[in-house]
C-alpha cells in the first residue's frame, strides 16, 4: 500500500503546500497517515511516498517518521519510498534521538536502513537487500562472521520489522 | 523626557551588544533610537532594531521614536530589506521613509519577513527555495542538496519564534560579499524576536536540574547542546541541533543571542567565543547563520 504524503499533506493542511515543515504540519499528516494504516493488515508494508515532497524539516519528520514508528513501528512494516539526500539528514537526526532505524529506497532506487544500528545487522541487510533472502548461515559464509552473530543480527532486524522471514530465511523488506 | 539609544554606526552582530546597552536602562523614559548617523545595517541588527521597537512599545506607554539613516542610499536600502514596512507599528518614525518597494535582489533573498505562525514559515521555506538555490550552488559552491538543508535550517529558526517565543518575530536572508571579515561571499540567516527567551521558555522543565546555575547561558547551553525543550514530549528540542548539524557541515557560523548570554558554534575563520556571559541584557531571542562560500579543495 503506497501512502503519497503531498496528497496527504494537500488534504490534511493545504492544497498550497509541497513541503513538510512545522510540527503542526507533520501531526496533521501523521493523522492522515494513520487513517489510511486503518485499512492496513498488520503484515502488509506501508510504503510512504516521499517522492514529491520538497523541503522536509526535523519537527516535521519527527511526527512523520519519529512518531509514526514509535506509536505504530512495533505492529507494522514501514518503507519510505523516493527519499532525497536532504530528507535523509532530517530524518537520521530523528531516528537518532529516538533510537529507531526504517528502510528507505531513496530516488536511484538504492535500498537502507535509516538510523542507528550495529554494524553486522547493517551489513546482513545490506546483503539481503542486495542478493535477495538468505538464511543466516549463507550471510556468515559471505560476511565471513559467526552464524551466531548473525542469526541474532537477523533477529534483531525480524524485532524492528526491517527484514521478514520467508521460505529461505528472511528477506529485507521491499514494495 | 525620552532617551536617546543611539545606534552604532554599522548595526551588525558585532556591534549588536552596544546598542543592547543603551538600549537596556530601565529608566522608564521614552526612547529615541537615533540612526541618523547609522551607516551600514545587517540584517541582524534590521531584525534586532525591531525586536527593540517592539519591546520598548510593549513596555511604555507610547511607541518609540526613530529618526531614519540620513544617508539616502542607506535609508533606500533599509526600504528594499522591508525595514520601514514593519517598523511603522513599533516605532513613531521622524525622517523622509524612502518610497522604495521591499523586493528581493541577488542580494536580498528574504526581506523581512514577519513570523507569527506555522503559515508564515510554510511561505519563508518555499520563497527561499526558489530565490536560494543559484547562490547556493553556484555562488557558494555548495551542493545542490544543500539548498534543502538551508530551508530545512531557516524553517527551524523560524518555529523557534512560534513556538517558544510568546510572540512574533522576523526573519531576513541576505547574500553579501564579506571582503574585509572573511573574503569570500556569505549567506546569512538573522531571526529575531522580543519574547520571553531561552531562559524562561525552558525554566518550567529545565530550571530545577541546575540549581543555582539556571541562567540564560545555560539555558542557552541546554537548548544548543541537550535538546532541551519547555515541552517533555522526547521528541522536541531537535530544531537547534539541526541547524547545528547543517551549520558544520558547511563550516558556517551559529550564534544564538538570548537575554545575558550568546553562544556561538564558532567556524575556524571566525573568532567569536562559543559561550559569553554578563552580555547587556536584550528582550527575546536572536539567531544568526552564517554560510560562507566553499574554497574549492
């Protein structure tokens, strides 16, 4: 499900506006967001649009981002989608603060994870995201680290909904 | 009987604690803020000369007087920055007010602007992003991307008003050519405003973890360097750190001026000191951001 956040920031606060700044702004969107995640099973990935939107400020993204995953990010599965090299310094400075990580697709296609996390999990989803699901023990043959290691570094990423088991293991999360 | 507050003859972020001194006696008289002889003025002291109209009208029973630059093109100037627009309501003014429009130039990217609410930041942001981007990029040889973290900067700055001020305030942006201080061409952010400052702003939540140390400097260094926010929702307070964090990244300047107190993120062309103290106390808040162009590697 693709969440278009200019058509909800259009509709929540005004059909004038293309940028995200103010927190008013970001709760109005928010509230739109969460309107639409009604209508969401809890197993399918949200992927909110970043695609048109302009200017996105840190009071903004921490209501866009910062609260929407810490009131909703333990039930369900967030992507953002068409992120830009200056939404990414907003909302890493968010997701600093709060300690929370999302999976970004910026405007290349290029798939990561936003946000403060442990080298060997960055690195496990990074091949994943890459080459596709693995189990851990293919992804310790190709880190050349302990399965150990990485099987808790996936589960880590399963407990932050960044990554989903599959038939072959676990699969970074994409739309 | 009024006072005279003379203000100095270039108004800028260097002189701005000397015309805070005379503007800070208390003595109740109405003032006359004399910029006769007043030859250059930055935006920061444009929007801080307001901030003072306010705060004196606010205080006394009449508004203040104020007797216009006597050099024309400096007087013409203060009309195209959108000065005498808004000093009409704080100041009785005595002198010819140019009949210049404000208008930006390649040089005055933001007239002063008044903030009063989120509406006013949403225009601020999107007027500098299309007015900023050739000097950004192409003046200042910064990324493309930067002009996004600009406006991201210039938008905190602005809420910084809404939220935490008590009132309104004004922003300016201008682009100029630093020959004497720096030798390069800069683009500067000035935000001020006549409310309640750091201090008071954060004394509900912050105030009881300092004791006897409360003041605006360290209201000032909670804000700047803790996030702290009047607010106890964990997710306030991000604003200054931001514009902190984007302030480094293009080796500008931060400096943030609140009642006795100014601290500074400090590049290393400037000399300014992180943190001053026992300054002459001034109403409000005062921002400054300062972009300088980059020297190619």
């Amino acid at each position: 499900m693709r969440i278009d956040l200019k058509t909800i920031l259009q509709r929540t606060v005004s059909s004038l506006y293309g940028d995200l700044v103010t927190r008013p702004t970001g709760q109005a969107v928010r509230g739109g967001i969460e309107q639409v995640l009604e209508a969401l099973d809890g197993e399918q990935i949200a992927v909110i649009d970043f695609g048109t939107v302009g200017c996105l400020d840190i009071s903004c993204a921490d209501e866009v981002v910062g609260k929407l995953l810490l009131q909703h990010g333990q039930a369900r599965y967030f992507l953002l989608h068409g992120v830009a090299a200056s939404h990414c310094e907003a909302i890493e400075h968010v997701l600093e603060r709060h300690r929370l990580a999302v999976v970004a697709r910026d405007r290349e296609g290029r798939v990561r994870v936003l946000g403060p996390m442990d080298e060997t999990a960055r690195l496990a989803f990074t091949l994943l995201s890459d080459r596709g699901p693995a189990d851990a023990d293919e992804l310790a043959s190709r880190l050349s680290l302990p399965p150990e290691a990485v099987q808790q570094a996936l589960e880590a990423l399963r407990g932050q909904r960044l990554v989903q088991r599959s038939a072959d293991g676990y699969m970074a999360l994409s739309a | 009987m009024t006072r005279v507050v003379e203000v100095p003859a270039q108004l800028d972020d260097r002189s701005f604690d000397q015309f805070a001194r005379a503007f800070a006696d208390p003595s109740g008289r109405r003032l006359l803020f004399d910029a006769h002889a007043t030859q250059w003025a930055s935006p920061y002291g444009l929007v801080g000369l307001l901030a003072a109209g306010q705060a004196a009208t606010e205080r006394g029973p009449e508004r203040p007087l104020l007797t216009i630059p006597g050099d024309r093109d400096v007087a013409h100037y203060w009309g195209r920055a959108g000065f005498f627009e808004h000093a009409a309501e704080w100041f009785e003014i005595h002198g010819k007010v140019p009949r210049v429009k404000p208008a930006h130039s390649s040089d005055v990217l933001l007239e002063i602007t008044p903030v009063r609410g989120t509406d006013d930041v949403h225009s601020v942001v999107e007027a500098i992003q299309a007015r900023s981007a050739a000097i950004l990029s192409g003046e200042l040889g910064l990324e493309a991307t930067a002009t996004m973290g600009f406006a991201m900067a210039l938008s905190e700055a602005c809420q910084n008003i809404v939220e935490h001020a008590g009132t309104s305030g004004w922003v300016a942006v201008q682009a100029y050519h630093w020959r004497r201080r720096l030798g390069r061409r800069v683009v500067v952010i000035a935000v001020a405003d006549a409310g309640v400052g750091f201090r008071h702003s954060l004394e509900a939540t912050q105030a009881s973890r300092y004791g006897d140390r409360w003041s605006d400097a360290t209201a000032l260094e909670a804000a700047l360097f803790q996030g702290a926010s009047r607010f106890r929702d964990p997710g306030r307070g991000q604003g200054l750190g931001g514009i902190a964090r984007y302030v480094n990244r293009w080796s500008g300047k931060l400096s943030v001026r609140s009642g006795t107190a100014r601290i500074a993120i400090v590049p290393a062309w400037d000399d300014d000191n992180p943190l001053t103290d026992g300054l002459p106390a001034f109403p409000g808040s005062q921002v400054l951001m300062i972009i300088p162009a980059q020297q190619p590697e």
